[in-house]
C-alpha cells in the first residue's frame, strides 16, 4: 500500500493496495453510501465504486474505488485503488487505516518489481518506468516510451533466442561427445556472432546518443567577459519558461540552465569568461573552461560584434578550435548588433559563413540560434525512432556480452572444444539475460527498484 | 480540464475531463493496446480501460481512462479521467493534446462550481470540500465532512421550510385581504421564531468552536525569560512531528506553531518574555505578549521552578491573570525539574493545585502536559458531533437571518400588517437561503469558488 498521487494538496489524492489480501482488507472499512458492507472480491474488475470510508460510526472520506483483478493490474496482482479528497490529512488517515487493517507501507518500486517478479514486465522495461516518470523532454520521453513497451527488449531477446538455440545444439553434441558428431554447424555460428556483435556494437554506439537524450546535450557558452553570455543564457531560458509555463500548475522544479527545444533537452554549463590573465584564480578558471569546452557537443562562440575585426576574430576562434574535441560543433554568435549596423557588420564578418547575429538583450534574432542547436542535433543523430540505449548499466552487460563473443570466435578460430565453447556462450547469454532480467541477483535488484519513488 | 492530482512527480498524475464534449474529445485520441479506436461514449460508466494515448503514430503514454456517465460523476456531467504516468512532462503533453482537441482548462474550483450548478451539491455542501481538503485535524476533519455530507445544510432547510409555510399561507392571506380572514395562526408563528431563533443562536455560538476547530485552538505559553518558554514548544512541535513521519510522504509543510494532539488542532502564539522593564522597545513588546494572551484561549504560565518560591509564583500569577480574559483557561507548569528534587519542589508549590511539572529540555512529562490541553478543550466544548459552524460567512448569513426574525418577532407584537409581515419573511427567507445557495449573486459565487485549487 503506498501513496501514488504526488505528495501534497490537490483535487483527488490516489492509494494504491496490491497483493492477494487487497481486496479483504479494503472490504473492512469500505461501504456502500446507504452503509451496507461490500464484498470487494465479488465486483467485476476494471469497475469504479462510490463509497464511503468507514471507522466505526466515523465517515473519514467519501471515495472512489477502483477493482483491478489479478493478473490484469499495473502489479499483476488484485489491486484497489482508493481515490480520496486530496488532503494530506485524509491520505495519512487513510493510510493509517490500512495499517490497522493489516496493509503494510510498500518500499519505493515496490509495485513496479512486483510487476517485474509477476512477469508482466522485464527489468529493462521496468527500468524505463523511472525513466519514463523524470523525463523532461520530447525525446527522452520517446525513447523511454518505447523501451517500457518492450521495443528494446525485444531486440536484446531476438539475440539471446538466436545464441540459446546454438547453446543447446552444443550441448547436444556434448551428450553424444564419444561419437564425434558436430550439431552445430561452425560457420553458422560464426556468421551469427558477427551478426550479433554488429548489433551490439550500434546499440553501445547509440548510448552516447541516448546519454544526451536523458541528461541533455551539453552546450557551453564561451567567449569574452562581457561578450553577453549571461544575458544569452537568460534570453534562451525565459522563452522556455514562456512555453512551459503556459499551462498553469506544471511548473517544474526549474533547473536554472536546461531548456528543451522543438523536445530536444540543452543542458548548458557554466563556464569563465575568456581573456589573458595573469591573475593565477583566474588562469584555473579559464583553464577549466576549456576542459568543459572539451566535453560539450555544441560550442556557442559568443563575441561583441563591436568587439572584434574579422582578423581578431579569426584569432580567437583558433585558439578556441584547439580545445574542441572533434565530434563538437561550434556555433559562432555576433551579439550586440543593432538594425543599423546589420549590413555593414555582415560585411566585415562575410568570410564566416554560418555566423548567426542576435541582440541577446533585445532578444534579437535568439530564434535562428535554437533553431541551429536543433538542426545540428538532428544531423549527428541516427534516427531516434531505432532502439537507442539510455542506461549506463544496459551498455555495460551488452560490452560484457560483446567481449563474451569474441571470446568464442577467437575460440571457434583456435577449433577449441565444445565445453569450453559451451561455457563462453553460457557466459554471452548470462550478460545478456542481465539487460532483461532472465538472469538477476538480489544486489541487482535492489539497486535498480530503490531509486524508484514510493508509490511505483 | 484540470490536473486534479497534486502539481509534482508521482506514480499517477490525473486530469479531469467534464463536459458534454468529454467523451468525444477523449475518442480522438485514445486508442486499444492493439490500435484500434474506441467510442468512449458507448463504455458503460463507472469502467476503467487500459489504452493508448496515440497522436498519428507517436504514442504519447499507456494510460488507463475511467468513465463517469452523467449525472454520476462529481460534477454531474460526463466526464473522463485519464490516470497518466506521473511525470509533469507526460501530464503538460497531455493537457496541450486536449486543448488541440477542443478542451480547456478548467477555472479554480470549476468542477466543484458545475456540480453546485447541476445541484449534486449545495453551496454550504461546496464550501465543505474546500475546508475537507485543507482539514489538518481529526475535529476540522470531521465537521468538514459532515458539513460536506449535508448535515449543515439539512438544518438550514428545516428552518427555511417552516419559514415558507407560514410565508405561502400569509400570501394567502393577502390574496383574500378583503375579507379579513388569518389563515397563518400569529401565535404559531411567534412559537416558530422563538424556536428557529434558538437554533440560530446555537449554531451562530457554534462559530466560536468551528472556528478553533478550523484555524486552532490559540495557545499561549507565557513566562520569564529563560523560563524554557521555546524548548517546550519545540518539545511539544518535536514529538507531534515524529508522530506525522511515522507515514512517510505525509510529512506536511510544517506551520512552525501548529500541533495536532487528540486529532485537535492547537497554534501556538508567539510571546516576548514578561519581565520588569524600563527599556521601551521591550515594554512595547510585554504589553503586546498581554494583548495576545487576552486573545488566547489557553495560556500556559511556565516557570523555573529553582527561580520561583510558592509566594512569588502567587504574584506573578495575580499579574499574568489580570490580562486573561474570562473564558480562558491557565496551565501553570513549573520547568526544569530534576527527579531528585521533584518531592521538594512538589512540597513547595502544594498551594497549587493542577500545576504539572516537566522537563522541557529532558522532554519529561511532556505528556501530562499534552493531556491537559485536550481535557480542557473537550471540557469547554458542546459535542463536536453536533453541528458546528465554521465558516464566516454562514455566521453572517444566520446573524442576518436572526435580525430579520427579531423585526418579525417585533412586527406581530405590533400587530402589523400581512403585507409588512411577509416582506421581513422573506428577508429571513432571502439570508438563510444564501448558506445553501438557494439565493445566490455573481459576485458570492466568485469570491467563493476562486479560492478553490484547480482541478477541484
């Protein structure tokens, strides 16, 4: 039993109480308006109820109940949902009720790994709830969408089948070992661990796609002090908060400096302002600039366009290139300009082409920019659509399960035995069966359904 | 349409969907597991169905729909309400993908308004969900729900029923005015507002309990300076905080001074210490901590029992009692005991009876302390089991009403005419009618139903 609604003040407050006692325990303190008791067990399921909740001669609440019969519920066990007034007062008492009545508190993901315990879910699928739950952007909530139903495990099972079906030809051959017969043909399983590194390989690849789906492509913004890269920032994030912010009661806990664009999330990250310094903090601050400057995916060139000649720029942006890992895009930005200046500075800086010019201040032109963060994220991306791979630990199983193969091919190239063949294919499997959950361990487990909130 | 679950991150976020549209908006864009598109306004009500939520191919969320046919629902319209995954993304989505359909928000208590409208409730009985929602206490709780559940406004209604019968049967009087008959017996009459007069009365003292009951019995704890006066406050806020944890995700926006003891709401007034003082600022304080305690209904007087004889304790009480007024209660509670002297110091203060000594910093018999507090409100109180009034504007309302009956009392004493009799009726008529939203304007709607969340 646990709270599933948010915690704090609304319209409708929702407990949930699962598992094979849910239905007796709810019976106790649920009537029918007129007073007259309920045998839960005998609604049908999928059906509401209105009711009151009943201590003695006290009503606490009246409610809505709602019947979900086992297997058909989010735990795939009988489960009630009580929808209450939504005070935090009415929740509490509700809860304490269900105490006395023989309910217990359930742990956070409690719910979603009975899910996955019932096997209406496998890990993988279970761990996209959370994802599904704290995504942000268009994206991210995509992926996860897609990983919950089951998009990603299908592939990870498609391989796993393809590899148990050769296990168990290997086994065979070992049962009839004294007759030296070969089941399973070398060359095909050759074929098929190729096969199964190359799609390994994409999904390892598209992690680094799928790490900036869910945390968000990191963009810093670097130039001059005084270049305007606050007032940037600020202009990027209040038009974000415009757009959320037209739904009223959505508001979310803003992170001062990630905004989502066209349902891409940016994630943008503090850096010093550029100069030559003597001063020894500064010279750090600077130097750490750069090093974020080498883990960003989009580098903004910021630069008052009052500043600078088309040489200095030049000057400044060589030194910036040098610090740019070479899977960075720059995006070089004229701030400060003004109408009246606008041909003659696109004159002076014409030998740079793809240069945007924005008045950050008046909110100029800041449009082109997002659109440019979207289209030089759509150019580096493969198609969001393919499965892409968004937990650190799917990526490590799939390279263990990688490393596992080529452990067999260099072992089917040296004609090693079936039982050591055996054993590295047994191996590939179990590292598979860890993205999914065929094979698990309480560590495991545990570490993977305690970040869940209370509730799921 | 409206979130009505609480704004935050959860395991299930809820919007409310009422209206004649309801049912065809939601078809457009629900969808079976399988794709296939569902006519919600052929389920029967009262069903949950597992679906799609499905814009062209993007699947925005799996999401289970509830069904409600007019006039069962809360609102008493059609409505649907969609059980999202908790996210403020998926719930903002989903919202935006309602209004694209034809849906839009609802306005602060507009559901709540529309099931007044529809007469599902009335407007004390709407009122009640507001106080229901923000109870914090057993007592607040409970007159909130009776109040919701009807037993105010029966009340209302006997007296306003009565009231029309001797109204219609003076109107026919008036009809038949040339033959000088009386068919409303002016003794009758008389008994009737001397009875409805007592009801008034009753409910109108009520005021003063619902009215503790609702914002807290004031509470304040008075003393010298280093009496210990904020270590038992925190001593007391401490153990009701441990009691709210034990659940967690209840834990509430703590109101500093508030506690919850018995299920009755206590708030802690906040007092400068009273001593002798020739510094300005600090009398000025003193003499508003006398002005708080005149408004207290509870004063715990708190002293250092190493500080104080019996005889001084005598005068500072003379003093502290000169500025409470005559329907509070004193606690007098001697502070920082130690077990060893506790027979000593019980010898000393004999003279006072009902004194309790505690350890404020050892957190010792804090209890007893506790247990006075509720004895004395239950001690003071008509049984809360009766109805209570709680609301400033239903006090009002029944004050109006009273004055009315008093002009009628006085009219039939006077012997005036039917005509005049049957205007100050329904003048009584007009304000016992505003409780219940018999009679009501523009303007009282408004001010009532803005104060509402959204989604209520």
């Amino acid at each position: 039993m646990a709270l599933a609604t948010p915690d704090g003040v609304g319209a409708i407050g929702i407990i949930r109480v699962s598992g094979e006692n849910a239905f007796s325990i709810c019976s106790k303190f649920f009537y029918k308006k007129n007073g007259e008791s309920i045998d839960i067990a005998k609604l049908k399921t999928h059906t509401i109820h209105f009711g009151l909740v009943k201590e003695g001669d006290v009503v606490l609440d009246e409610i809505l109940l709602s019947v979900f019969l086992a297997p058909n519920s989010y735990t795939a066990e009988n489960t009630v949902e009580l929808s209450c007034h939504g005070s935090r007062f009415i929740q509490q008492q509700l809860m304490q009720l269900l105490i006395r009545y023989g309910a217990r508190l359930a742990e956070a993901g409690e719910f979603t790994f009975r899910a996955f315990f019932n096997k209406r879910l496998d890990l993988a699928q279970a761990e996209a709830v959370a994802d599904l739950i704290a995504s942000t952007s268009a994206t991210s909530h995509q992926v996860a969408m897609q990983q919950m139903r089951g998009g990603f495990s299908g592939k990870i099972k498609i391989l796993r089948e393809n590899l148990v079906n050769f296990a168990s030809l290997i086994e065979l051959e070992l049962d009839f070992s004294e007759e030296d017969v070969e089941f399973a043909d070398r060359n095909d399983l050759k074929q098929l661990i190729l096969s199964i590194q190359k799609v390994i390989h994409r999904l390892v690849n598209s992690f680094e796609l799928g790490n900036v789906i869910k945390n968000g492509i990191p963009v810093a913004i670097v130039g001059k002090p005084n270049a305007g890269k606050s007032t940037l920032l600020n202009a990027l994030l209040e038009e974000d908060r415009a757009i959320v912010s037209e739904i009223p009661g959505t508001t979310r806990d803003t992170i001062e400096d990630e905004i989502s664009i066209d349902g891409i999330l940016f994630r943008f990250i503090d850096t010093a302002g550029i100069r030559p310094s003597s001063d020894l903090i500064e010279q750090i601050g600077i130097s750490r600039t750069f090093e974020k400057i080498q883990k960003s995916s989009i580098i903004v060139y910021l630069f008052d366009v009052h500043e600078l000649t088309s040489k200095g720029l030049q000057t400044e942006l060589d030194e910036v290139k040098e610090h740019v890992n070479e899977h960075s895009q720059v995006i070089v930005v004229g701030n400060k300009i003004d109408k009246e200046d606008l041909a003659y500075t696109e004159r002076e800086f014409a030998a740079f082409k793809d240069i945007i010019f924005i008045s950050a201040k008046e909110r100029h032109n800041i449009d082109s920019l997002r659109k440019r963060f979207v289209d030089l994220f759509d150019s580096r991306t493969v198609n969001v659509t393919e499965t892409v791979v968004t937990n650190a630990r799917h990526v490590q199983a799939l390279q263990n399960a990688g490393s596992a193969l080529e452990k067999i091919y260099d072992g089917l190239a040296k004609n090693i035995s079936g039982e050591l063949l055996s054993i590295d294919i047994k191996n590939a499997l179990h590292h598979l069966g860890l993205i999914t959950g065929e094979v698990t361990t309480d560590d495991l487990l545990k570490n993977i359904f305690s970040k869940f909130c209370i509730g799921k």
